[in-house]
C-alpha cells in the first residue's frame, strides 16, 4: 500500500482543480487582489499560507477531542494567530524588505477565509494526517492562483519576473520595447487581478462543464 490512499489524495489534488478555494468555493479573494503585482510577493505569501494552514490543521486536529464547542473560533484564531507571528518573525529576520510590503496582509493571514473555513469543516473532524493533506491540498490550490496572476500581473504590468527584466530594457528600449511593446499599467492595479482570475474561473469552467452553475 502506498503513502497515500487514492482518498487521501484527493484531498490535495482536488483544491488543485475542481474544488480550488478561491476559484470553486471564492475563499481568499482579498490577497489575490492585494498582492499580486509582483511574483515574489505572490510566493511569499503562498509558502506562508502553507505553513500555517498545514500546521494550523494538524494543531487543530490534535486538540480537537479537548476544544469546547462554545470557544472553538476563538481557540482556532489563536492558533493561526500564533502562527503568523512566526511567519512574520521570519520573514523579518531573512526578508525584510519584502516583510514591510507584505506586513498587513501577512497578518490578514489571520482571517483568511480559507484557513477558518478548513479548521472548522476538516481538521475539528479528522485526524492529523488527513487534516495536515486537507491543509497543505487547499494551500497549494490558493498558491497555484496566487503564482498565476502573480507571474501575468508582473510579466505584463512592468515587463519583468522576480525583479528581473525578461521583456527587455524599456528605458533602453531593447526587445520587445524594440519594436514599440509597452508595459501594460492597468495590470498593476487591483482590478486587474479580479480580471486575471475571472479568466482563470472561465477556462477552467469551459474545461468542466460540470462546474457550471444552474
């Protein structure tokens, strides 16, 4: 038998495509808009929502049989709240310009729908394995959005990808500035990501017609 079960991993290739959080179940919409002008913040933020949100549910699940139902919501935010602060001490201490432009919404991390929506529906009904694959599955279906409009928003916005010029040099007018290509300014705007994922939710749905709603 096999690390995974075929049940198993359909907890982490589901959130990938057809059940992905913020696509399918319009979870964590706010931080695609936010921080998506650039890829690395994209990133940053993708591998911070994994961290908590795997730990996060593993934690939940472990204290799960011991929680009272009535402050259950205020254990699961101290828990995530717990955990951002150490995403935040470390970004801090080994990224620290990129944690003053991620500073307010890594801590929205906190209320992140996502995160409070798997602790409540999985991890406070399953055990710490099942829960830490639900947690790292629906992290990695936010992540994949985030890293896609990221790399377009960059990419077509200012002409670059990780800080790096890929479209060529627009001041000096190499590649594809060249031939008179200029950087497309609306993408760095937050309207433009709620765009970018509109595209995203309509091939995915012409993909699946079973997505579709009535």
């Amino acid at each position: 038998m096999g690390l995974l079960s075929k049940k198993d991993a359909k907890l982490i290739t589901d959130p990938l495509a057809d059940n992905n959080p913020i696509t399918i179940q319009v979870l964590g919409i706010c931080s695609a808009l936010a921080i998506t002008a650039e890829l690395q913040a994209s990133i940053v933020m993708s591998i911070s929502v994994l961290f908590v949100l795997g730990v996060g549910n593993v934690v939940i699940s472990l204290m799960r049989n011991i929680i009272p139902s009535k402050i259950r919501i205020i254990v699961q935010l101290i828990v995530v709240a717990a955990l951002v602060i150490i995403v935040d001490q470390v970004l801090k201490a080994f990224a620290y310009e990129l944690s003053k432009t991620l500073s307010v919404f890594v801590g929205l991390i906190i209320t992140n729908c996502i995160i409070m929506g798997r602790f409540e529906a999985f991890a406070l009904g399953n055990g710490p394995w099942r829960s830490f694959l639900d947690g790292i599955g629906n992290a990695l279906g936010y992540a994949v959005i985030l890293i896609i409009v990221g790399f377009f928003r960059e990419l077509l916005g200012s002409g670059t990808l990780l800080g790096f010029k890929v479209l060529g040099d627009p001041i000096e007018k190499t590649g594809l500035y060249a031939i008179g290509y200029e950087n497309n300014g609306f993408m760095l705007l937050s309207p433009m990501a709620l765009i970018v994922v509109g595209i995203i939710i309509w091939v995915q749905r012409s993909r699946n017609k079973a997505l579709i709603e009535d």
